[in-house]
C-alpha cells in the first residue's frame, strides 16, 4: 500500500471514529457538516481540488483529543493549519491552501461584508473571538486577492452553509475515487 493510500484510509477512518463527534455546538456531526461542505462545492461545480478541500477542511479537529468544548474553554487549536499539515504529503496546495487559509477567510468576511458577521452560527461567532476576530477592510481585501484567497472564501462559504441538521448528502465513500485520484494513489 502506497503512503497516499495509507493516508486516504486513515482519513476514512477519522471519518469513521471521531467524525460522530458534535460540531462545536452546532446541531451536526462534525463528519456531517464536512460531507455537507463538500456537496455544497460538488453542486456549485467546484473544481475537484476545491470539492476534496471542503470534504477535509475540518480534519484538523479529529486529529486531537481535547474535546469537543475546546473553543468553549477559550482554546484555539488552529486546527486549519493542523489539517493543512497534515494533508500536506500527499495532496496538491490547491486542496491544502483553501484549508489553511478558511478560518482567515471567516475574519476577511466579516471585514468586507459587513452582514456576514450577523449570518455567523453563536459557535461561528465563539471561534471567531479565539481566532482573532474580523479583519480590518484594508486587511481582508490583500487577502481576498491573494491567489488561494478566494478558494478560501468559496471554501468558508460552503462551510457556513453546512449546519444543516438531517441534510442528506453524499457519504465518505463516494469522494473516495476523487481523493485518490487527487493523491496518486
């Protein structure tokens, strides 16, 4: 077994084991709102690149074991950047740098638009604060321009919009031929 396949079945096993996990106080699982995120991309016609990114921007909370109340108890785990890294051997930086990138995407915003802060889920809004809050409007525009900027934002986007408690969507499975084929496994 190749190392890209290795890393594809042990996601599926996160999936699987720590993906029953409530959402940060959201009325979803943290699986549900990841496989909701990547239909969202799927039926917008995002790019596949794009599509494995919303499937797995997330990841980074199942890579620790410090409780599903940790942004309650004031922690912020950067678990965008924990999740990029650990993504990092095996998939392209069009999958990694929209994951790394969507918690930025979130504070840029709420710098440029000014009504997205008022759409924020109360959990959204907890995170926020621990992240270091909305961008200032000159701050969030050098992002907006940046060239995984708005892969960021399309990405933060889907992820609001994945909150949603008995949606039905695709599961794990059938993002599996495109996770393997964006690995080279």
């Amino acid at each position: 077994m190749t190392a890209a396949s290795q890393m594809i079945a042990q996601l599926e096993q996160l999936f699987a084991d720590r993906g029953a996990r409530q959402y940060h106080g959201e009325p979803v699982s943290t699986a549900q709102h990841m496989l909701q995120s990547a239909a969202l991309a799927e039926r917008e016609g995002a790019a596949p690149e794009l599509v494995a990114a919303a499937l797995l921007h997330d990841i980074g909370h199942l890579l620790h074991d410090l409780g599903e109340d940790i942004a309650e108890q004031g922690v912020d785990t950067r678990h965008e950047v924990a999740g990029a890294r650990y993504l990092a051997p095996i998939f392209p930086n069009a999958v990694t740098e929209p994951i790394r990138l969507h918690v930025a995407a979130k504070r840029a915003l709420c710098g440029i638009e000014p009504d997205y802060f008022d759409r924020l889920t109360p959990g959204s809004v907890r995170s926020l604060a621990l992240q270091g809050g909305p961008m200032s409007a000159e701050l969030a525009e050098t992002f907006a321009d940046k060239p995984a900027g708005s892969a960021a934002i399309a990405l933060r986007r889907w992820d609001e919009g994945a909150k949603v408690p008995g949606a039905e969507v695709p599961g794990f499975a059938h993002y599996l031929p495109l996770l393997r084929q964006l690995a080279g496994a």
